[in-house]
C-alpha cells in the first residue's frame, strides 16, 4: 500500500523525534517537529492507521508511539535523507585513516577500535573473499647455534615470525641454503599447494635437512591457514550500555556476550552495488540480534578481497548519520588499500549548517 505524503512525514517524523529521546512519540511532538498544519486530532488519527499497518508500535497505554521494525524499514528505503558530513567530521576520519598500519590484522582491529570512538556503538570488522594467500618471502635469522627465528610476508604484507629451537647446533651456512631453498620452492604457492611441494623436496633431501625444511613449511601453511580463515574482530563492547534499550542487563547480557563470542557467522553480504547495507531488527539471522540493527559498510582490500566493518546497535540508531560516516571510512580505507591516499572532504563547514 502506497503511504500518502502527510503519512510519511508524519512516520519520519516519529522515527527523528524517538532517534533522539528514546520516549515514544506523541502527537503534539508530531506538531512541533513536522510542520503540519493540521490539529493533534488528526495527527492522532494518521499515527493510529500507521500502527494498524505496521509501521508504528504503541509500547504501553500511553498515546506515544515508537518505529516497528517495518516502519524503520520504510524509513531507510524511502524517507531517510542523505546525511551530509561536516569539514570536521572528515577531517576526524581522516586522521584516524593516517595511522600506519601494515599488518592485515592490524587493520582490522584499528579500524573497528576507530571506528566504535567514531560512532560510540559497538562494532566488527571483518575480510571476505575467496582470494588465496601466498608467501612472498622467508627470512631465517641465527639466535643462537641451536636457535632460528623464521620471518614470513605474504603477498598481503603480513608478516609473521616464530621461534624455532633445535635438538642439535645449526651453522650460518646451513641456515643460509635452507634459506635459499625455502624462497626457491615454497613461495608464491598457496596452502594447498604446499604440501605436495613439500613431500616432493622430501624425495630429495637428506633426513636433518628434511626436518628443517618442514618445520619452517608447517609454520607458513599455519599462517596461511590463519589468514583465510574469517577471523572477526570486535571493538567497543560496553559502549551498548550507554543506550537505554541495554541498560537492562537482561537485555544487555545477551548481545553483549554474543558479540564478545562472535564468529563468521555474522558474515552478511553487502548489497551488490552498494558498499552500505542496513539490516533491522528480525531482519538478522542471529536470535540475539533481533532485537537489534546492524549497519556494515565494505570496501576493496585488492586482489578479489573485501573488507567489511560494521556496527550493531538499538533500531533507534540514526541510520543516515552512521551510513555517512561508515561509508566515508570505507572509502578511505579503500583508498589507503589501493593507492595510499585518503579521500577529500566532501562535507560542509560547520558553520554553514
């Protein structure tokens, strides 16, 4: 059913007003905020068939009214204008995006830490991607004559090192040829092309030298196995429990403890076309998010990966401010991936507001 315009206003209006206060939403503030020349009575009127079409809630006996989840859809669909960052919002952004960061790990834990003090919301950040990872390079470095330590980057510049101690002494020269023949044989191969790399060297080389060559190897395919795996990042946890929906701890406890726990299956894929997605309410998958909205961003890591960051909230949640400055952060990290830069401000000056 096709709303008339005096219906959305009023519907938008509700959804702005209850963003601000957490209180459900009377007529009069309806009158107040809106700008409709018609009486309270009428107001009353149009809110009471938006509840009897779902778009409205009434909590409890009081004439106030709150945003049901269809309506909060209708809302980000139809209603929500777009929100306009401010010269100071990006240029706050972009100092957070001037970090330097390498590692990929490191990416997504700074980001989500970023942006949860951003968005004061919780927040998870993740990769996606069917890409496969390569080792690029091995270092072996003497500790002592029955000590190494192996230092690994992938195509992705991560880079890991592990401490490896031996039953016997190992010389420079040893440690040198093991070198060569690990970033001879064994790079630019992914995790399950390692393996019959590795046994095919075993047809060749001598027992001790074997053994060297596979612990360095077992470490790499660790790594690699590490890197493909969706491992979810989580920041600003007890940021929920400044929103009135949360101050419960029966309510909180669940969300908090599943976002604490949180694992792939958060994964929810970005609309194809666009690097924002909204989901509200029921709309989850995941029980302890029904209550909840969560809104993820994406942007281009290169070489066919994603990364995703996201935030999870109250439906209350102003979803055009918080779509701005996630896409807005996006897309700077898209551009710290692909050519180093940070995107230009393109909001207004506070002062123009």
């Amino acid at each position: 059913m096709e709303l008339s315009e005096r219906k959305k206003q009023i519907l938008r209006a509700v959804v702005e007003n209850y963003i601000q206060t957490a209180e459900p939403v009377g007529s009069k503030a309806i009158v107040a905020s809106a700008g409709l020349k018609v009486s309270s009575a009428t107001i009353r009127n149009e809110m009471a068939e938006l509840e009897n079409l779902g778009f409205l809630e009434q909590p409890h006996t009081s004439a106030g009214r709150i945003p049901s989840p269809s309506g909060y859809r209708l809302y980000v669909n139809e209603l929500m204008e777009e929100h306009r960052l401010t010269i100071q919002e990006t240029q706050k952004i972009n100092e957070a995006l001037h970090l330097k960061i390498r590692q990929m790990d490191q990416v997504m834990t700074e980001a989500g830490k970023i942006v949860s003090q951003l968005t004061k919301y919780p927040t998870f950040a993740l990769t996606t991607g069917t890409r496969k990872a390569v080792i690029n390079r091995y270092d072996l470095l003497m500790v002592e004559q029955n000590a190494f330590i192996a230092v690994l980057m992938t195509d992705t510049q991560v880079v890991k090192n592990k401490l490896f101690r031996l039953p016997s002494e190992v010389s420079d020269t040893q440690l040198q040829l093991l070198g060569t023949l690990l970033n001879t044989s064994f790079t630019g191969k992914t995790l399950e092309e390692l393996t019959p790399e590795l046994m095919r060297v075993a047809a060749h080389a001598a027992g001790e030298a074997y053994g060297l060559i596979s612990l360095v190897v077992s470490f790499a395919m660790e790594v690699l196995e590490e890197l493909e795996s969706s491992v979810v990042h989580t920041a600003g946890i007890p940021n929920l429990l400044a929103h009135p929906e949360y101050q419960s701890l029966e309510k909180a406890e669940p969300l908090m403890n599943y976002l604490s726990e949180m694992g792939d299956d958060i994964h929810l894929p970005v609309v194809q076309g666009k690097n924002v997605r909204i989901v509200i309410g029921p709309e989850n998958v995941a029980d302890e998010l029904k209550n909840s909205s969560v809104i993820m961003a994406s942007y281009d890591i290169g070489g066919g990966m994603q990364g995703v960051i996201g935030v999870v909230g109250p439906t209350r949640m102003d979803y055009a401010d918080l779509a701005a400055r996630l896409s807005y952060f996006a897309e700077g990290l898209s551009r710290m991936f692909g050519k180093g830069e940070i995107p230009p401000p393109t909001g207004e000056d506070p002062e123009d507001l």
